[in-house]
C-alpha cells in the first residue's frame, strides 16, 4: 500500500515536472495558464490554518477548477482510473481521482470535512445515514448532489456518501480532506445489505484497479 501510494505521488510530480518543462520551452508561450500543484497545495495549507478551513478550501479548489484546461495541463489528461496521493499530512490530505466510466464505489464516511472539485466528466454523490435504531448501523439514503466539471462541493465531517461516475469517460476530480485521509479509523458499507464495516483501503484500491481493468478492455 504504501509503495503504491509513494509510487503514484512521485508519478504525479514527474508528470508534473514534465509538463513545466515544456510549458516553459519557449514554444509557444500563449495559453501558458498552468495548474501549479506546489502553489495548489500552498494555498490550501494556508487555507485550512485559518478560521473555517472548509470554506476557505472549498473557495481554492472552487477556483483551481474554474480552469479545467490548466489541470488537465498540469496533472495530466487522465489515462487510467487511479488514486493519485498530491499531498499528505496529520491535518491535511489532497488527492487526484479518476473515476473509470460507470465506476461505483460504495458507501463510506471520511470522519473529517472535505473538499470535491470536478476537473473532467462528472460525479453523482449519493448521501446516505444511519436509520436510527437500525441494525448493523444499517443505512438509508437521504439525498444526492451531481457534480459536473467546474463544480466544489464541501462535504461536512459527518458526510457519509457513496459516488458513481455515470458518463462513458474518465472523471477527473481533486479531493482534499481536512485530515490524515489514511489514517483515520473509518467505515465503508456494504454495498447489498447496507450494513457498516471498518473501512478497507486495500480493497477500494482493488475497485479501482478492477475498474481500470474493464476500461481498459472496454
Ligand atoms: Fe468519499
């Protein structure tokens, strides 16, 4: 797990390096408007520090992804349907998504607020809760937000959620957590009987991977 996260970190930092060099070989220097990650990633540091960090993230995700061709030029067209780790802290986590076409992934929480902003393709969030007095913390669904490219949406720290990418392409999406995303002790639901488990990061990286595989056949 951890080489894969390392390895998928430095992938998106040589990648990014790549695409500065050559937006700076004087080429052509007209549409240079570049996403910046090291910047990106400033900014959203400074952003959770302050007071109302989700709001504050919410505004720099909001406006990193007002300008989908600058991401698509910094981080890369997206190929493969991944979890790329950008960053990670004791406070803060950011990562690049990419959803495969008609992926699901199952209900989960995250147990801290975060930030969604769509860069490519779209993302149909289900939200879900616990029916109280429920067995097996057992869930039912209580509303749904579709995101579309252009579109940050700030998920509270109690958010439990469930995410389809309903389009025949790639969705590219940054999401930042306002915590250790690795770390935190988590649940994920079953996707049949909506009963709540722990939360295994092994296995949704196994989605992701299962569902790279149809794209790729597909
Ligand atoms: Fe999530």
């Amino acid at each position: 797990m951890g080489d894969y996260w390392t390895h998928q970190c430095r992938t998106a930092y040589l990648e990014q390096g790549v695409n500065r060099a050559l937006g700076t070989s004087g080429v052509s220097r007209k549409d240079v408007t570049m996403f910046d990650l090291d910047q990106f990633i400033a900014e959203c540091r400074a952003a959770s520090a302050a007071d109302r960090p989700h709001k504050n993230v919410r505004e720099v995700v909001a406006r990193a992804v007002s300008d989908p061709a600058a991401i698509l030029k910094g981080l890369g067209e997206p190929r493969r349907s991944e979890v790329q780790k950008l960053y990670h802290s004791s406070d803060l986590t950011i990562l690049n998504v990419i959803w495969a076409p008609r992926m699901t992934i199952m209900p989960h929480n995250h147990q801290m607020w975060a930030v969604i902003g769509i860069y490519t393709g779209r993302e149909d969030n289900i939200f879900w809760r616990r029916i109280p007095g429920g067995h097996g913390g057992k869930l039912e669904a209580v509303g749904a937000r579709a995101l579309s490219t252009k579109d940050a949406d700030p998920l509270g720290e109690n958010i439990i959620h469930s995410v389809t990418n309903p389009i025949a392409q790639l969705t590219g999406a940054i999401h930042v957590y306002g915590g250790d995303f690795f770390g935190a002790e988590r649940s994920e639901w079953d996707p049949e009987t909506l009963e709540e488990g722990r939360y295994d990061a092994a296995k949704t990286m196994r989605l992701f991977e299962e569902a790279n595989a149809l794209y790729r056949a597909g």
